[in-house]
C-alpha cells in the first residue's frame, strides 16, 4: 500500500513548465521565466560563471528584478500566487488523498515563500522548495537551499527521515513527475522499491522520449487528474482506496 505521494510541481501539477515569476513580468521580461530571452541569459551566464544552470537562472532572476527598481523581497517573489492554473482535476485529487491520510509532499525548483501561498499549499504535508537567505533589510542575498534535479534526491531522503522510513525504503512511496528534470528522483525512488509516475501533455514530447531511455518510469498517463482518469485510478489503486 501506497502511503506517500511526492509531486513535482511546474509541468505536473500546472500545465506550464516553468514557474511563471509575474515579479519578472512587471520587471519587463514578458512571459516571465517562460521568455527565450531569459533561458538565453541564464545558460549564457552559467556557461561563463561555470555554475549549474539552477542557480544562473536565478542569478538572473535576481539581476532582472533589481535592474527593474523592485526590491528582492517576499512580497514580490509571491506575486502572482493567487493566479496559478492547475491540471484538470488536480485540486480534487488531491482533496482525496488528503481525506483518505495520504500524506502529499510537493518538490519543485520554484520559490517556497510562492509555493506556500497558493490555493492547495494545505493538502501538502510539507513543500521543498528553493530558499533564500536575506540581509537585515529582509531582502534575497543567496540561497539556503537551492532546489535542483539532483537535490530533489536529498529532499526525498529528508521525506523518508521525517517518516521514519531509515533503510532508504521507497515501497510505499509515489513520485510524480512531467519531465526529464524528475529523472534523479524516479531514478531513487525506483531503484529503492517505490513507484514513479510521469504525467504528459504531449505524447512525443521530447523529455518523455528521453527518460523512456533510462527506464526510470513505472507508469506514463496524461497529466489528467480527473476522477476516473487512467492516473487518478492508477493512484486510486496503488494507495488501496475504495
């Protein structure tokens, strides 16, 4: 029996890939995090910093914000969160589980202080997410924790020690995910017995092509979350509820 569900949140539970970051929008960087400008800019600068491409994303972040006169504050990087999109279904799936003491934990590369606001924060047990340390001003100045593919790894492993789970037992454990960003944490999670499920919109999108390579995946269904969908009975089935 399933007890745990891990959800990636950008792609899986959204139908965007990215975070939207509306704080980048009204910086001038029109569709936010989602530009080519801005992908351009962060792979640019992690090529010439030779940092990993997470953190020259939000590097960039950073500069594109303050070169815009906003303050690198809690209250910008939240903007926005009250106008998030989900997957068809997704709220009531998760209301499910919730009510049936499945425990939700949500990993995603976005903005913590973002993700705790949003309209379905409450059915989640707890959110890992990208952390910021801050001046005496309470402004970003780096990072306590910076969400990546590989520390979803380590975020899973802090799921299990909080659970009391210490053999690194993944039986009873779901991940879920959209694209080949989640390949480390099925990868683990597979590797220790759990299950892992990758959610798509497109049938022939090139992340689905790539982890079907690597054969990390136990289940692939479209990133429906609908009652009697081929993932919500999947689920349904795995978690042993009538």
């Amino acid at each position: 029996m399933k007890e745990i569900i891990i959800y990636d949140f950008d792609g899986t539970l959204t139908p965007y890939s990215l975070p939207k970051f509306e704080i980048l929008e009204k910086s001038g960087m029109k569709d936010g995090a989602h530009s080519p400008q801005f992908l351009e800019l962060a792979q640019k600068r992690s090529k010439v910093e030779n940092i990993d491409l997470y953190r020259a994303m939000y590097d960039t972040y950073f500069e594109i914000i303050k070169n815009a006169g906003f303050k690198l504050t809690d209250e910008n990087f939240s903007l926005g969160y009250d106008n998030v999109d989900y997957n068809n279904g997704v709220i009531e799936f998760l209301n499910m589980l919730y009510q049936n003491n499945i425990s939700n934990y949500l990993l995603s590369s976005g903005v913590k202080v973002f993700l705790e606001k949003i309209s379905i924060s409450s059915y989640f047990k707890e959110i890992y997410a990208t952390i910021f340390t801050y001046n005496q001003d309470y402004e970003a100045n780096g990072f306590e924790f910076l969400m990546s593919d590989k520390n979803k790894v380590i975020a899973i492993k802090e799921i299990l020690k909080k659970n009391g789970i210490d053999n690194e037992d993944c039986s009873n454990i779901i991940y879920i995910g959209d694209g080949f960003t989640d390949y480390y944490a099925m990868k683990y999670i597979k590797e220790h017995g759990g299950t892992s499920i990758f959610v798509y919109k497109n049938l022939n999108s090139k992340d689905m092509q790539s982890i079907k390579e690597k054969d990390v995946v136990d289940f692939y269904t479209k990133a429906d979350f609908s009652q009697n969908s081929g993932l919500y009975n999947y689920v349904k089935k795995l978690c042993k509820i009538r």
